[in-house]
C-alpha cells in the first residue's frame, strides 16, 4: 500500500520503519534469553502535504467536520460549526466542568468518594468490576475517564458534579445522558422509545430520562442509534474543550494517533461507536506553537476507522 520498504531507524524505545510513501512505528520484544517473544506494528503516517491528508479526510463517505488550528488562526476548516455525534469525546465537557468545580473550591482532586452501584455502566473501562465501595478520588476519576474511557468513572462524575455543570459545555446535548442511561436507549428492544427521544424536544427527554435496568453489551443494537442518542460537538466546541483542560494531567496519558516524542506536549481525547468516529488533539512542537486539530466521522453504516486514522495521523505528521 505504501510502497518498498527502505530504511529502518531508531525511534525512542523502538523504531520507525520508513517506506515510499509512509513511515511506521514498530517495537520488538525479548525474552530474558534475548529470543523475540513479541513484535509490533502501530498504524502507518502516510507521508505528502497537509493538503493531500485534508482531502482523504473531507471525502470520506456521511457527514464529516474537520478544523486545524495553528495558535488560534484556521488554517482548515469543514462543517467546524456543525454539530456531530463525537462519542467519548464529549468527557471533555465532564472534564472541563470539573476543572471549574476545582477552581471554585467546590471540589480538590484529591476528595475522595466511595463507588456506588448506581455509577456502574458497561465497558469501556475497568471500575464496572471493582467492589462497591472502594475509595477513589476525584482525580482518578478524571484520569480514567479521558484515559482509557471508563464510562463508570464518567458516570461517577456527572453525578458527583450535577448534570447542568456539564451541560453548560454541552449546548447540543440537553439533558447529557449518563453512559448508562445511554446504553439503555441502545438497545434492539428500546427501538421505539429510541426513535420517540430522538424527536422530543428538551423538557420531554428530560421527562422520559432511562432508568430501567443496565443492558448487557450483547442486547446494544447492531445498527447505528446515534442520530437518536448519543452527544453533539462542533469541532470548534472541542477546540475550545481542550484549550480549557490542556494543562491537565489527565488529557496527557493517552496520546492516542498522536506521536508523543514529535511533541513537547499533548492533550488527546477520541470517541467511538457503531457509526461514529472522533478525533481530537492540542498538540504543542518543539517550535512552542500549539495546534488544534480536530475530525469527526458520521456515517448511518460500521466505520473503516482507518479511512480516518491514516490520513489523521499524516495530517499531524505534516
């Protein structure tokens, strides 16, 4: 797909295998006997001008935003002003509400909450199988939640916060669902009253807010249900999301598509389900100049995530 293979360099703690047309980071693993016990091949950074990378992107099939910001000034944009489902990515305005609470003195990272039933949703994530009880703090919360996406850390937090904290970054997600509540619009059986919330306006969803028993992953709907339920950004919004959280530690951990060592710093959050796709990133260069860059996929059929990753990481690369 990228052409011949001609050159392979160290990278970090692995290396980047260099092709035509792409470069690809790769590690091995040893044993304690120096024999390879494992080799791995992350997704490849297609090489060519930002322009090129843009085009693959704004082609892709449904609805598609793009924006790259270069400190502040639009360099590219695409439907940056339309809202679109975006996932996991939305725990930014969690995380931003938090940070708020913080800052106020209303909360410290450090309080510390007992987990409750109630807060327990289905993966992604860990604490759905932890005991009920066990002492976490606030900033544990917020690191799991951005970092591996758990949606009980999530749920924790909404609760903990106040529904309209969080939707005062969510002005096209009025009431912002908990996972949970998410999950339980998402399934085959739900179907009608699926399609009754994704017509009702604000004060009827409030009314009609699902509080029936948590689903098993296996009972989610195979189709997309995310025009019905699911949480709307505009590109611009998680821009402006992740300007406001960037000095946080929890935005940190995960780089996701992005390549940390070609950075001085990072902040990542992405979003998926059946149909939806997101990608945001603040990234500061060796240069001090930050960037924003933000895609967002939707499309009424399963993804290629690829299709948007590749040309996404070019994109960053470039």
């Amino acid at each position: 797909q990228f052409g011949a293979l001609e050159t392979i360099a160290a990278n970090g703690d692995g290396y980047r295998l260099y092709f035509e047309r792409a470069a690809v980071p790769a590690k091995i693993f040893l044993d304690g006997t120096g024999r390879i016990s494992g080799l791995w091949f992350g997704a490849p950074v297609p090489d060519g001008p930002i322009d090129t990378h843009v085009a693959a992107i704004k082609a892709l099939p449904g609805d598609v935003a793009l924006l790259v910001l270069k400190d502040g000034e639009r360099l590219y944009a695409h439907n940056a002003d339309r809202p679109l489902a975006v996932g996991s990515a939305a725990k930014l305005a969690i995380l931003t509400a938090l940070a708020d609470s913080v800052a106020t003195g209303a909360s410290q990272w450090t309080d510390v909450v007992e987990l409750r039933p109630e807060w327990k949703s289905l993966p992604s994530g860990m604490l759905q199988d932890w005991p009920d009880g066990t002492p976490l703090t606030l900033g544990s919360l917020a690191h799991l939640m951005i970092s591996i996406s758990d949606n009980t850390a999530t749920d924790a937090l909404i609760r903990l916060l106040g529904r309209e904290a969080v939707e005062a970054y969510a002005p096209h997600s009025k009431p912002f669902l908990t996972t949970r509540e998410a999950f339980t619009l998402k399934t085959a059986e739900t179907a009608a009253l699926r399609a009754e919330w994704g017509k009702a306006d604000e004060a009827a969803r409030r009314e009609r807010i699902a509080d029936t028993p948590l689903p098993s992953a296996q009972m989610l709907s195979a189709e997309p249900t995310f025009e019905a339920v699911e949480w709307f950004f505009s590109a611009e919004e998680l821009c402006a999301l992740l300007e406001a959280v960037a000095e946080l530690p929890s935005v940190g951990i995960n780089p996701g598509p992005i390549a940390p060592g070609d950075w001085r710093s990072f902040a990542y959050k992405g979003g998926s389900e059946t149909g939806v796709l997101n990608l945001s990133s603040r990234v500061v260069g060796r240069d001090g100049v930050t960037r924003c860059v933000i895609a967002t996929w939707n499309h009424g059929a399963p993804l290629d995530d690829n299709r948007l990753l590749t040309p996404y990481a070019g994109l960053l690369a470039a």
